[in-house]
C-alpha cells in the first residue's frame, strides 16, 4: 500500500473552523437606574455610551495589559449573555435588562500558557480590573457574564462561559450611580498600573481580599463581619483591647483618607455588631428577634453606617495601592504601633489589671 500523501494546506473546512480572534470578556450588565437623575446622567455618562447621546462620553478607555472598557454591538452581548445563562426546556423569558459596559481582553491566539484555548483570564487581570474598579466607585456588577469569545474565520462564534462559582453576584448596601465615567475609568487604569508594579504588604492583600469578598454577602449583617475584618486586616495588633484598638485606629485611619462620619462612637457600635454576629448571638443591626420591627428610616439609617465601613476600607486599599508611603505603615505590626501607637488606647480591662497589679505591691 502506498503512503498517503498529506497535504501542507489544511482542508477548506478546516480553515473555514480556525480560530482568528480570542477575547476574554466580562458584560457588566444593569437595567435603568430610576434613583440616579438625569443631571448626573448628563454629567457622568457611562463608558461606552454613544456620543451622539451625551458629548463628554467616552465610548472606550484602555486600561492596560491588552482591556479596554466599552460597549461590545447589543447583538454580541445579547449572545454572551444568552450563553452564560442556564439552560432550560420551552423556557425563553424576555430579559429585562441589558449592557451598561464591558470589560473586553484581547488574548493571543497562540496557546502561550499550556492552559488551552478554552481558559479564561489565567492570570487574573481582567477580574483585578472588575475588582478595582469597586474602589473607584462601588457597585454590583459581577461575574455572571464573564466569557471566552472565540471568532472563527467563518464568522461563527464559539462563545465558553467562564462558570464563576464566586462573585456571580455582587450587592450594594445603597443606592446610586454605580457606573464609571470616562475620567474615573481613566484612574481605574492608573490603579491597575499601580497594583501591578507594587509590591503590597501581606496586610494589604488581605484588606483588598475582604474588600472584594464583602461585596458578595447578600445579608448586610454577615457584610459588615467582612469589612471589620479587612480593616483588622489593615490595623490590628496582637490580641488585646481589640476593641479600643479599633475604635481608634479605624476613626484615626478615616481621618487620614478624608472619610467623613466615622467617629470613634460608630466604629465601636460597628465592632459589636460584628462580634454578635461572629459569636452565634443575633445581630442588633436590625432588629432583636421577639422585638418591635425597626422602621425603614431606621433599616435605611443602619444601612448607611455599614457602608462608611466599606467606604473606608475601599479607600484604604486604593490608597495603599496608590501611595507607596502610606502602604508602609502596614508593613508589619511595628508601623502600625509606629502610626497609631496602642498605648493611647485605655480599655476598662486594661485599668482593672494595673489597678491590681498596684494592689499586689
């Protein structure tokens, strides 16, 4: 028998199948926000908008290592979203929201890490940018539409569901503008820039963490446990007066960052609220259970004094990632005593112990 011959040009079916273009992609999606007026529309556009609505809009900005954020053809997100969402039988519900913007990474096409064409995001940088841009400006997009696009040459899509088991979804405690501008996605790039070349302290990785992972917690109690714990992260000092010690740490560090109205006062009722919870009591934040409902005014208000702990400890980490100086003083427990020394902090149980050991003399 003789050999057969191959060819060294593929079969047309083949070239007509191969893939030209790689792209990983997360849709931020959003319906109409009725809470955010139409000035502010006008003042800050989301990235991607079209120009012919608003004139300062920004239909693209790049944000480093090969992401843009823009706003991909309707019918393209449509199909992304369409492909990320479960399956199920005679079952084809409208949809009722659509794209505010996208995260967009070209890739290269040539398998460069061993990892497969299928992968997604291996290095995590295009969900940094999701996550960082939570310090920008707080807000509830999520994983849920993150994919890999894969164009073939015969203009056919391939379009695999990155399959998130984290962050899927993402909550916010208020309400308002959640997008970014032009000029805010212009300092998420700066931000990225930043993170990527810094060398950040353990305690500062471990804040950024927490700060991502809050935003996941449906249940604004089991958030604000989560955020204590990310500025803890940032502040705690061994294993005494952790109270006093946040107390005052956390009011001075807001101080510091210009976070207005948290007083030593909140910090304290917030630290209660996270040690009820993290010690198997019910939670006082809204309500004892057998007592009177708390009113919306007062849900609303609770509300509100969680989120300046998620505002101070998103503002700590952009600054940490952004000051070289100010990450210093998370470098290890010996900056921390030497910004915020812990001798300042006089705790009932600490007055009692040397009252006792005067006695003893």
């Amino acid at each position: 028998m003789q050999p057969r011959v191959q060819s060294e040009d593929p079969p047309p079916e083949f070239s007509s199948r191969q893939i030209v273009r790689v792209r990983d992609v997360i849709v931020c999606a959003a319906e109409l926000d009725e809470t955010v007026s139409d000035a502010e529309w006008h003042q800050h556009p989301p990235v991607g908008i079209e120009r012919d609505l608003f004139e300062n809009a920004a239909t693209s900005v790049s944000l480093g290592e090969e992401i843009t954020l823009t706003c991909l053809p309707t019918e393209e997100a449509e199909a992304i979203m369409d492909a990320c969402e479960p399956r199920g039988r005679n079952f084809d519900p409208a949809r009722q929201f659509g794209q505010r913007y996208t995260f967009v990474r070209e890739r290269s096409i040539e398998d460069e890490t061993g990892a497969g064409p299928a992968q997604f995001d291996e290095d995590r940088k295009l969900q940094d940018a999701l996550a960082l841009s939570r310090l920008i400006r707080d807000n509830g997009f999520s994983l849920q539409y993150a994919a890999r696009v894969m164009d073939r040459a015969d203009g056919e899509q391939v379009i695999r569901p990155f399959a998130a088991t984290d962050g899927i979804a993402v909550y916010r405690l208020l309400p308002g503008r959640e997008w970014l501008d032009g000029p805010e996605a212009e300092e998420l790039a700066r931000l990225l820039d930043a993170k990527w070349s810094a060398e950040l302290p353990a305690r500062v990785k471990r804040a950024m963490w927490r700060a991502e992972y809050a935003s996941w917690m449906h249940s604004a109690d089991v958030m604000l446990l989560v955020l204590i714990s990310g500025l803890e992260s940032l502040l705690k000092v061994g294993y005494r007066g952790l109270t006093a010690q946040f107390k005052n740490r956390a009011s001075a560090l807001a101080a510091n960052l210009g976070v207005e109205g948290v007083s030593k006062r909140l910090c304290g009722r917030m630290y209660v609220g996270r040690s009820d919870w993290a010690h198997g009591s019910h939670v006082e934040l809204f309500g004892r259970e057998g007592a009177e409902p708390i009113t919306d005014d007062e849900e609303r208000k609770r509300r509100e004094e969680i989120a300046k702990m998620r505002d101070l400890l998103r503002a700590a980490c952009r600054h940490a990632i952004e000051d070289p100086e100010f990450r210093t003083a998370f470098a290890n427990d010996a900056a921390i005593e030497a910004h915020w020394p812990s001798g300042q902090f006089s705790t009932v149980g600490a007055r009692l112990r040397n009252a006792l050991r005067r006695l003893r003399r």
